[in-house]
C-alpha cells in the first residue's frame, strides 16, 4: 500500500509531503519523494538562487506524464510562514502574490505543491522592477551543436573579462548555457536588457561564424548560437541554478566552473548525480554577491550601436 504521506523536518518547520510514491519521472522511477530529498540535499544552493525573488512555479500534478502548469499566483493552502511578493501585470492590469523564498522549507513546500521547475525573477523584492541580476543565456538554435555552445561561452567569458565583469556559468538543463552577472540594482528592465543586447552584439562581433542577435526566429540561422538578451525583459524568467528540469532524464541547471565548460554535457546533472557533488563542492554560484558589476560600459556601447544605426527590438511578451 503506497504511504499517504510523509513528514519532512525542514529547519523549524515541519512540511506534509502527500503521494511521495507517485512516479514524477518515468524514465528512472524517480518519485516525488526523490524530487524533495533532491531539493534538501542542495538546500543552501537553491535558496541562494531564488532568495527574496519573485518565483513562476512550473507544476505536474501527475508526474511529467500528466499536464504542466506554469504558475504565477502561490497555490492555495500556503502556511502562513511561506512569504510571497506583490507584483502588477500591466497586460492583464491585475496583480498576483508570487512565492518569494526566504528559506528552504518554501521550496520544499512548493515541491509538495508538485513544482518541479523553479523560475525566479532577476530583481528582488526590495524593488521588483529594478534587476539585480544579468543573465546571458546560450540558447542553440535546432542544427546548433552543444560543441558551439562551449566554444560561444568561452567568447563570452572574454567579452566579460574585457569588461571587468566575473560571470557564473551553469548549464541550462536543456541545451545550452546560462552565464550570470551580479548587476547593482539601479537600473529598470528596459536598460538591463539594451546592456544584455549591447554585449550579445559584442560576442556576436567576435564570433560571427557561430553567433547571431537575429531577433526573430526565421531570420536565424539554424546552426547558429542565439544570445537571447531578451531573457532580461521584465517577468521573463528562466530556470534558477539547481532548479530541475522537466525532462524525462530528471536533469538540473547545474552550476559549473569555466575550466569545465568543456567537459561537460547537460546530461552530466541530473537529480541523482547532484547531490553528491554539491556535497562534494559546495555552491559554485555562492559568492555571487560580491561581484557586482557596473552596466555603464554596456549602455555606452548601446549608445554607440543605435548611433552607428542598430535597433533595439521592442519586447516580446513572455
């Protein structure tokens, strides 16, 4: 007889766990107990990644056979411990309460809730339409091998270095890669996002065999690497460091250092391999704080790319 359910001590706090037996992931067996313990066995790494920001839930209610939910609003039936964060959506000109982590039993409540895939916002709740975080996302177009993508992340890693900027790479959990860049938080989306295109141009620039900032899609070439500086457009959200992913394999975003950039394939992260080397090597994503870098430069160069004639496309809507 499968357990109706189970308690999970988290910290001070004490979460119910129902259905721990059903199957989330096929392919492997794994169980929506198996997701939780994932979770608590990277607790400090997946805080850190969505501490204090508004986070999308990405839920299946079945396991990844049924139907997925992407979520905005906090389920109902939160405890009353679990801190969320007001947001207006101009769109729909309403607002949504949005989970906001504080600690990890949020997360593991939000797992019991069958989330899967956390997708945080880049600005904080202290001020959610000021970003605090740049994201550079590495993201292949479908005849794009992954060999491309790690041969894009070095140039990036360049252009940053050019800059003075330290950039945190982690793998996407799908295919391709993330790169992050603290930013301070005293800029709007719209200027995040004209800094992100500025620098997508500049490894576009150094990199024209394999990159492109084509904005849309039929315009790009499939064997070539998008930059997608769009990932920083307000309520645009991607998967957070040691978030899993959807996928049968039950892979992660998994942080990684540059000197394995090319040793690794998403593959190598999933919700078994993790635990163990996050035990081993701690949170590589972990000082992040202390690397804030200035946009000033990049807005400099947005100047100079509008005034030599480059467009800065309008958003698209998430």
């Amino acid at each position: 007889m499968p357990s109706p359910f189970v308690e999970i001590e988290v910290d001070n706090r004490v979460v119910k766990v129902t259905n721990p037996d059903r199957v989330y992931f096929p392919e492997s067996g794994a169980t929506k107990l198996d997701l939780v313990e994932y979770y608590l066995s990277v607790g400090p790494g997946i805080v850190n990644a969505l501490f204090e920001r508004p986070c999308m839930l990405h839920r299946f209610p079945k396991g990844l056979a049924g139907d997925k939910v992407h979520q905005k609003r906090l389920p109902a039936g939160a405890p009353d411990w679990v801190e969320t964060v007001e947001l207006f959506f101009p769109r729909w000109k309403r607002t949504a309460d949005e989970l906001c982590v504080t600690e990890l039993g949020s997360v593991i409540w939000a797992v019991q809730m069958s989330t899967v895939e956390f997708h945080p916002w880049n600005s904080r709740r202290a001020d959610t339409e000021q970003p605090d975080e740049w994201r550079i996302d590495l993201d292949p177009g479908p005849e794009c091998d992954f060999a491309t993508v790690q041969r894009v992340a070095h140039v990036a890693r360049e252009v940053l270095d050019d800059l003075g900027a330290v950039g945190f790479p982690k793998t996407s959990g799908g295919s391709g890669l993330h790169i992050y860049v603290r930013i301070p938080p005293e800029h709007g989306f719209k200027a995040v996002r004209r800094a992100a295109l500025a620098f997508a141009r500049e490894v576009e620039r150094r990199a024209p065999e394999d990159v492109t900032t084509a904005w849309w899609r039929k315009d790009r070439d499939p064997a070539h690497l998008f930059v997608d500086y769009n990932q920083n457009a307000r309520d645009h959200t991607i998967a957070a460091a040691y978030s899993v992913r959807g996928f049968a394999d039950a892979r992660v975003s998994a942080p990684i250092r540059w000197d394995e950039v090319d040793a690794v394939t998403p593959h190598d992260f999933t919700i078994f391999t993790m635990p163990e080397r996050f035990a081993s090597i701690g949170d590589l994503h972990g000082d992040i704080d202390d690397h804030a870098f200035d946009i000033a430069p990049l807005l400099e160069w947005a100047d100079r790319d509008e005034a030599e004639g480059a467009e800065t496309p309008a958003e698209l809507e998430d």
